[in-house]
C-alpha cells in the first residue's frame, strides 16, 4: 500500500503495516499509535500560559490509553460512575479530575463525591440544587454559550446559557454555600475556526466583569475542547489554534488567569487507525455499494452526523466511485457516500484513518457485531 502522506503521519502508518504484517489477528480492530497520543498531549496547552490539560475521557476511554494519559502530567474531564471508576482504577487521585457535564446524575455526583472531586460545571438552578445538596462545597463553573459556527461537530444547542443568566447561576451557587469560580465554554467538537475561540473568550470576559460587579471574583477560564484533526483534509493545526486563543486571553485577561483546556478528538483521533475488511459488493441502480465490518452501530457512529473519514485500500485496481455500508442490516447503516477508491476483493483489508476518537466510545454490539478490539502500538 502507498501510503496517503497527506493523511497520515509516516511513522503511524509505518507502525500500522507492520502491526498488520505481522499478526494475524482478524479484523475489525482499531489500533492506536501511542507516540502520537504522547506527542500531543505533550503539545496540546504548550501555547497557552497558564494552562492545565484535562483529557476528556468519552473521546477513547480505553484502559492502556488512560494508563499512557495518567504517566503523564495532566487531568481528566469525566462526565460519569463509569468513567471515575477507570480512573480510580488508575489511581488517579481527585485533584486530576473535574466534571464540564453540566447535567450530571445522582449516581455519579455521589459517587465524586466520596472519591474527592471537587470540580463541576453547571448551567440551570436545579444543577446548582442538586450539587448543593450531594457534594457541598465544590466549586462549580458555568457554561456559557457560545458560537459553534464552523465546527463539524456543533455542541451548542444542547448547553449553555447567556452572560445575564450566568452571572445570575454564580450568585445563585454562591447562596447556596458553593464557590463560584469561574465559566466554560465549548466552540463545538471538529471545529476549523480559530476565530469562535476568540469571540468566546471576549464574551467570558463580559461575564468575569459582571460577575465581579456583584462581589465574585471568578479565576478558571475553562476552554473546553474543540482542537479539530484531519480526516479528509487539513485544519489549523494545534499550534496556531493556541496562538490565536492565547493573543485573546492576553488580551482580555491581562491580569492572568487559570486556563483550563479539555481536548479530547485531538488526543486521540488521528492516533488511531480501523483495520477492517471488505465484505460484500452491490450494484444498486446506478451505485456501487462497498460492505465492510466497520459501521454506523459498531465504531463509527459520527459517521451519520458529518464525519468523513479517509479510507485505503490495497487495490491496483481502477478507482471506483462507492457507497460503503456496514455489516448490519440497518438501513442508516450507512457510513459515506461518493467515496473514490480502486475496487477491492472480497477479503481484502480496508484502513479507516483518523479513527481513535468517538468510534470504539460510541459503539454497540447492536445487531450481535461485536465491538472491535483496541490495540495500543
Ligand atoms: C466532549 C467534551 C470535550 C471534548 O471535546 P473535543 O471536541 O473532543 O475536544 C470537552 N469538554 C466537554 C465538556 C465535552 O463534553
């Protein structure tokens, strides 16, 4: 196979060939490049003074990833029992983890609570009622809302509220015996506009002063996720995405402030590869239809909400304009259309790059497919 240099880094690519040379284990699995895991969260934050890196543990909660992420030198955004209960399992201690899930469960506020976190985000009164109550004493940010506009992955609709509403949640906390301590946000997941970072921190700004003017003095600027990959083609990179967010805190926050950043498709996404393989082949009307063992239910869900995904093929073959499919007999078992590839065989392996976020976290044995394997390399 040739490798697509423009979608894969050399070494992933390099480390993914061999791995399949060598073991013949049967396909689907997703194997994932530590070094580029290691090499990101070794980046991610770098730009932005006064950062602290929190891994949102839904992109990939896989154990041998966490096990990597907790040797290092960050924290974890979680937003359930479950996903504490990999943490604890790590011995990561509470003062790495904190909550941006602004509606949580009472299971799970239960059970932070008795392991010591401390951190949680919110945006209704009821939230701030139910903390209140089961873990007393936290300190709590709220969500803002805040343009989403050029994310392929919109988070906006779901959470989040207005400056006036907020500051008006801070003081409700705080007369509910918890501490306010500052806001979040989230540009939306995927997102290939550098300036929605911007505009979000100068609306945190407006809501810092308001909050100030009625006695609280906020400190964590928590900046959610966003950083985008590349799937099919290339995005700002890292680098100048953090140029950019912090030229606007410098600018907004000159006085300093604790940055909170909780990347999760960065850590992950393009570390990982699918190794699947070609099933079945159609001839629909005018379609060519491809099948393979990796679909919508069993890894690759996003897949329905906009994400492409960059797929190869081993084939000499003449290039052919498909329509690949899953494995099961669901109809928005449909993973892309208009895809040009040289025609597999029946048999034949087939890579989905750019794979390890939101694909093995999302998947379900629906159908009896069983979830493929995570293989860290
Ligand atoms: C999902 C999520 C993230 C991670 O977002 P990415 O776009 O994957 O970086 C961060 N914070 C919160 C609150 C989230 O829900």
């Amino acid at each position: 196979m040739q490798i697509p240099s423009h979608l894969i880094d050399k070494q992933t690519w390099e480390k993914v060939l061999y791995f399949i040379a060598l073991n013949d284990i049967p396909p689907p699995y997703l194997l994932v490049n530590k070094d580029v895991v290691i090499n990101k969260i070794k980046q991610i934050g770098k730009g932005v003074e006064g950062s602290k890196v929190y891994y949102a543990v839904k992109a990939n909660p896989d154990i041998e990833i966490l096990k990597l992420l907790a040797e290092m030198d960050i924290g974890f955004e979680i937003a359930s029992e479950g996903e504490l209960e990999l943490l604890k399992s790590l011995s990561v201690g509470p003062e790495r983890i904190i909550s941006s899930n602004p509606i949580k469960t009472f299971k799970f506020l239960i059970s932070a609570r008795d392991y010591g976190v401390r951190y949680f985000a919110y945006d209704s009164y009821s939230e701030v009622d139910k903390i209140a109550r089961y873990v007393p004493n936290s300190l709590v940010y709220v969500r803002l809302s805040v343009s989403n506009e050029g994310s392929e992955w919109p988070l906006s609709k779901k959470f989040g509220v207005e400056i006036d509403e907020a500051a008006n949640l801070l003081e409700y906390a705080r007369d509910k015996g918890l501490l306010p301590v500052g806001l979040t946000f989230h540009v939306g997941s995927q997102c290939n506009n550098a300036y929605n970072w911007h505009m979000a921190i100068e609306k945190s700004r407006e809501l810092w002063d308001l909050a100030r003017q009625r006695g609280i003095d906020l400190k964590v600027l928590n900046i959610g996720g966003g950083y985008p990959i590349r799937y099919t083609k290339d995005v700002v990179g890292i680098e100048s995405i953090e140029k950019r967010i912090s030229q606007s805190i410098r600018q907004k926050f000159p006085e300093g402030v604790e940055v909170f950043i909780e990347p999760g498709r960065a850590v992950v996404g393009d570390a990982g590869v699918f190794v699947s393989t070609v099933i079945g082949k159609a001839k629909r009307g005018n379609e060519d239809w491809l099948y393979i063992d990796v679909g919508v239910f069993n890894g690759l869900m996003e897949s329905i909400g906009g994400i492409k995904y960059s797929y190869v093929v081993g084939s000499r073959n003449p290039v052919k304009r498909w329509t690949i499919a899953g494995p099961s007999c669901d109809s928005f078992d449909v993973i892309d259309k208009e895809v040009e590839l040289p025609e597999p065989d029946i048999g034949n392996r087939i890579l989905i790059l750019s794979s390890g976020a939101y694909t093995i976290s999302y998947a379900s044995e629906f159908n009896g497919f069983s979830i493929p394997k995570t293989i860290v390399i």
